[in-house]
C-alpha cells in the first residue's frame, strides 16, 4: 500500500491558522452571547432589585426616625431577605421569611437577654427557634430563617441592653417589604401574558426549525430543533412562577383585585402550554431520527408544521393584544380537518408521530381559547 503524502508545511500551518482563528471567532460569539443573557437577566430583576434597595434604605430610615434606633441593622435585612430575589409566590414568601425572621431574633434576644452569648447559647437558641417554627407547620424557607435570625442575634449583636429594639427593627422591616409587595407588585398582570405568549413565539419558531430540518434532511440542523425544543422548560417555568404570583397578588392586593378573572384566565393557559411544550419535544425527537435515518418527508407533513406554526404565532399576537386567542379556533379546526385527511398508511413511522404530534398541539392550542380538553379533542377531526 503507498504511504501517504506528507503534508506541506505551509498547508499544514494555514491549517492551523484556519482553525485557531474559527476558535476564537467561536470564543467571542459564545463570550457576547453570555454577556447578553447576563444583560436580559439584569433587566428582568432591575425592578425587583430596585425595591429590595429602597426597602432596605426605607428600614434603616424609619428605624432611626421613628423607632429612634442608633443603628437598626434588622429593619434593612429583614426587608431583603422578605423581598428575596424569587418572583414566584412573592406575598406568602413574604408573610413566610417574615414569620422565621420574627421567630429567630425573639427567641435570640431571649437567650442573650437571659443566657449571654456563646456556643451553647448559639445551640440551644437555633434549635428552639427552628423546632417552634417546624411545630407551627412552617416550610423550609420559613425554619432556615428561624434559625439563621437566632444565630444573627447572638453572634453578631449580642448587646443584651437592645433585644427588643432588635425584634422591632426586624418587624419594621418585614412590615415595610409586606406593604411594597403589595402596594408595589412586579407587573404580575401583564408579565403572565407576555410570558405566554412569548412561550407560544419560541414554539413556532422551533416548529420553523424543524420545518426547516425535515426539508433539508439536515442531521445537525434537526439535533439543534430538538436543543431548542428542551430549552422551552425554562420558559415555561418562568410562567408558571409568574402566572403564580399574579394569582396571589390579585387575591390580596387591594388595587389589583379588579384584574382578579383576568389574572385567572391568564392562569389557566400554563396547563395547556405545558402539554403543548412536551408535544413538541416529542415531535423535536422525531425529527431528529427522521433526519437520522434518511426518511423522506410528506409535503403534506412539511405543510401541517407549517400551519402549526402560523397559528401558534397568531395565538402569540393576541396574547399579546390582552386577548385570548379565540379568534384561531376556526383556524385550528380546518388544520385539523387537513391533517385528517393525509394518508399515513403509506408514510413512514416517524412521518405518522409527527402528524400525532401536530395534531396533539392543535388539541392543546384550542384549549388556549377557552374549551376544556374534551371538548378540544371533540372538535378536532379524527384521522380518516
């Protein structure tokens, strides 16, 4: 067998040159890729951020001037560790943080007032302070604080001449990040909406992807649909918390109870969002072992993605419009009709998922409008 010719020299080091420049191009795509999603992470929590550093300034103003505290440490870290970075559930995590806080610095001044401070000082209060706060039924969040409070207490203010300034510093606190969570919501009533519908944007655009994919037979374009399909978890979790906090702001807050059915309308499309959303990474794998195998496609196929897309897309608008997308029932309905009609008994196995698959969005797109998920498989044909 003939060797080999070796490589020249300068071929090998344009070679090189080649690949080292694509590394670094790759390198600084992937470094202002991060910096973007650090720069939509910021902007998403600016207000909520902004709020915690007025609840804390507010804590250590009123602490001075109306409780007439020299330093009341506990009214400004009351209030953040009540707001907290988290949106989800924002008034019982609120009435929750507020609850252990108040536990763990009355049941540390009572030690320090009575016992001093030292190790087993430290002990016995931690335990106390987060045993009354597992008596009282309280989650995690709620005893972790109870027992962090205490331990606060004891080692780092343990001046027993301020135990009650300490636990009314902390009540100021929680009171303040209580009536900002309320009076101050964070847009719980549009940012449900927005997140559904951008839920229903990212879901079209996959379904271009693998639209896309399917036609070309392309095997890293149809691997890189289904990343995409996964990555939508995230979305939707990011609803699901938001659509959850609205729900609780509009029960309690007395200038959003107006928007109460609104807010629970906009609560009742995560179910059907989160069925839709797992239809597609269905349809995402599917692709993928099409693309694998060589399968041809249907154009039918090609073509029902197509109308998925669109009507997903138009769903998104009216959400976006502050209205349910009622409109696209009649649409859905005749992309349904089609779909019924195509002749799967020829098609490959992958082909018959992914019209499954489709079909199973439709059926989750139509309760989007308003109809349960019996009334939405009723309507929707069946296959011939």
């Amino acid at each position: 067998m003939p060797d080999r010719p070796a490589r020249p020299w300068g071929t090998a080091l344009q070679h090189m040159s080649l690949r080292a420049f694509d590394l670094s191009e790759r390198a600084g795509r992937a470094g202002l890729a991060s910096q973007r999603r650090s720069l939509r992470r910021w902007r998403s929590h600016l207000f909520l951020v902004t709020q915690m550093a007025l609840a804390a300034g507010l804590g250590w103003f009123l602490g001075q001037r109306l409780l007439g505290h020299e330093q009341p440490f506990f009214a400004s870290i009351a209030a953040i560790l009540c707001l907290g970075l988290s949106y989800g559930q924002r008034i019982s995590r609120v009435v929750e943080v507020a609850v252990g806080v108040f536990l763990g610095v009355l049941v540390g001044d009572i030690f320090v007032t009575v016992f001093g401070s030292g190790a087993w000082q430290i002990t016995l209060a931690v335990f106390i302070a987060m045993s009354v706060a597992l008596w009282l039924g309280a989650r995690t969040l709620m005893v972790m604080q109870a027992g962090i409070q205490s331990a606060v207490v004891i080692t780092l203010l343990p001046g027993v001449d301020s135990g009650f300034a300490r636990w009314a510093d902390a009540l100021l606190g929680c009171a303040i990040a209580l009536v900002i969570a309320l009076v101050a919501p964070t847009s719980p009533i549009q940012r449900p909406r927005h997140r559904a519908a951008a839920v229903l944007s990212e879901a079209a655009a996959t379904l271009r992807s693998a639209e896309a994919a399917l036609g070309s037979g392309d095997q890293e374009a149809a691997d890189a649909v289904l990343d995409r399909a996964r990555a939508t978890e995230t979305m939707l979790s990011e609803l699901s918390t938001a659509a959850a906090e609205g729900v609780e702001l509009v029960r309690y807050s007395p200038l959003l109870r107006g928007h109460r059915q609104d807010m629970q309308e906009v609560a009742a499309l995560v179910a059907p969002l989160d069925r839709m959303l797992r239809n597609l990474r269905v349809l995402a794998r599917r692709v993928t072992v099409s693309a694998y195998r060589g399968e041809p496609v249907s154009p039918e196929v090609i073509a029902l993605i197509d109308d998925v897309a669109d009507i997903a897309e138009f769903c998104a608008r009216e959400l976006t419009a502050r209205r349910l997308p009622t409109r696209a029932r009649d649409r859905i309905i005749a992309a349904g009709d089609l779909s019924s009609g195509i002749d799967h008994h020829a098609l490959s196995l992958s082909n018959v998922v992914i019209i499954g698959q489709a079909r199973s969005i439709l059926i989750d797109l139509l309760e989007l409008t308003g109809l349960t998920y019996a009334d939405a498989q009723e309507l929707l044909p069946d296959m011939h």
